[in-house]
C-alpha cells in the first residue's frame, strides 16, 4: 500500500517542481539569489523536477543519480532543456573520480532534497560534496530527521500496517523482524535496511556541518513537510521556535528540516 507517488512517475515528477518552486527555491533565495548563469547541481536529483524552477530563472542546472531509470525520466520529461543545453542529466555515482574531475569548485549551489539520509557515511560525503562548490557557494539540505515518525521511510512499504510511524527508532533485528513477519517483499526490505543503516539526526547533521567547516546561513525546521501538502493535502507547518531550540527532543516532533550552508 505504497503512496500514490511511489508507484506514478508523473505525480512524483509535478510533486517535486511544485514543492521545489513554494518552498525550496525560495528558502535558497534567502541567502543566494538564483539568476542567468547560476549553476546549480542536484545530487540524487530523482526524475529532475527539483531544478525545474531553477531553469525557469535561467539557471544552468546539472542532476546527477544512479538510478537509471528515473534519469531516463528525467531526461525525457526535460528533453527540450537538455537539446538546448540548459540542463544534463547524468547517471553517474556523485564519487566517481571524472564527476569530481569536471565539476571542482564549478558550482554556485548544490541541493540535496531527500538524498542525504540516503548516502552512507555522511562525514565523508559532505566535506567531499563541498569541493565541487565555488568559494562562496551553498549547499541546500532538505531531509526527514530519523527520529521523526516516519524516518524509516516506512510510508514506502506494500503493506499498510507496515506504515506505522515510529516502530522504525526499534533495534535494527526487531525492526527488520517486523517487517519480514508483516511480508515486506524483498526489494523493499533492502531499501527498509538501508534508510536504517544511513540514518541522521538534527545533532549529527549539525555535527557533520560544524566538522566540514560550514556554516549555516538559514535554517527551517517543519512540524509538517512542505511535501504533506502534495502527498495529503496537509498544510505546512512550521515547527515552534521552542521546540527547535531542544536538542534530540525535537527530531520526534520535526518531519522536515530545511538548511542552506556555505
Ligand atoms: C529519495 S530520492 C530523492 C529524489 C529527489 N531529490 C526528490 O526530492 O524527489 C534519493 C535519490 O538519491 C540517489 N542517490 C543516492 N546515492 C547517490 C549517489 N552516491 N550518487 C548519485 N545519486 C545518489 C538515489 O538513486 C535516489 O534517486
């Protein structure tokens, strides 16, 4: 009983250019303004509708992602922008030796939308992330902290009662325990296990910034993901002043959070 976007490339696609044009480019444009010329990769970059706001202001916009099949998609959906050399869409690993090669200190902002709480060893990913920014670039987080109710990503599970929120925060053997006695098929166990084995709390990601020698220029953290509003119909909510302010406490009541460094 996956969610409607999990199963519809098309949803998925509009979901990400309207969450993308009310929510992510306008907390980038805080702090960087997006103009002709910016260049602007995405890592993990899905289908591609994140940059297509990005495109429409004239930005030159990269995405990379190693899942071929939603490159594919991305290249199709954003043909035109691709034949005029406005956008590439590459499937590569964001490690490989000739992305690095060609893209050193080439960008002005770097997104990542749902992709860091899927790259293993954070530490290492972000200070390498950040040699393909130019001297005074930024890099845009925006993720589901683990400890929020749904922070295993169990909404992407076949079976509903798999989709309960919090169980996830159990000892890993208990949690993939559950999921094997509920009849989670194969495919989804490993992609269960893995959003396991990479999860990030608030304090751990403000750890990494703080240890890669970036600071933060803006930040947001959400009771309620701007992306509910697509996926349920839910009205963003911001999260209160107070409960942001309290470490570990506020990843259980924090779905989203929102961060531009440099
Ligand atoms: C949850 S999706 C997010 C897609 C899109 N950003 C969005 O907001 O809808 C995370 C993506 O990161 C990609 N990814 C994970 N590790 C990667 C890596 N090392 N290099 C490139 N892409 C990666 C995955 O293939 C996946 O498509």
């Amino acid at each position: 009983m996956a969610l409607k976007q999990h199963k519809d490339d098309q949803v998925r696609y509009n979901q990400q250019v309207d969450n993308s044009r009310n929510y992510v480019l306008p907390f980038i444009e805080q702090t960087k303004p997006i103009k002709d010329g910016t260049t602007v990769l995405e890592i993990g970059c899905g289908e591609g509708g994140v940059m297509v706001p990005f495109l429409e202001k004239g930005a030159k916009c990269f995405g990379v992602d190693l899942d071929k099949i939603r490159i594919d998609i991305a290249n199709d959906y954003l043909k035109d922008e691709v034949a005029a050399g406005k956008a590439e869409f590459l499937l590569k690993n964001v490690y490989d030796e000739d992305f690095l090669q060609r893209f050193k200190g080439y960008f002005d902002v770097i997104v990542l939308k749902d992709t860091i709480e899927h790259i293993p060893e954070q530490e290492k990913f972000v200070p390498y992330i950040k040699q393909l920014l130019k001297e005074d670039g930024q890099i845009f987080f925006g993720f589901p902290p683990w400890y929020m109710p749904f922070g295993g990503h169990q909404q992407v599970a076949e079976h509903k009662i798999a989709m309960l929120p919090y169980y996830h925060i159990l000892p890993k053997p208990i949690y993939m325990g559950i999921l094997k006695l509920i009849g989670e098929p194969k495919n989804k166990l490993i992609e269960l296990e893995e959003v396991y084995d990479t999860r990030i709390s608030i304090e751990r990601f403000e750890r990494i910034l703080k240890k890669s020698g970036l600071q933060v220029k803006n930040k947001q953290h959400y009771l309620l993901n701007p992306i509910y509003k697509y996926k349920f119909g839910w009205k963003p909510i911001k999260q209160t002043p107070i409960i942001t302010a309290v470490p570990f406490v506020r990843n259980f009541l924090t779905t989203c959070v929102y961060y531009t460094v440099g």
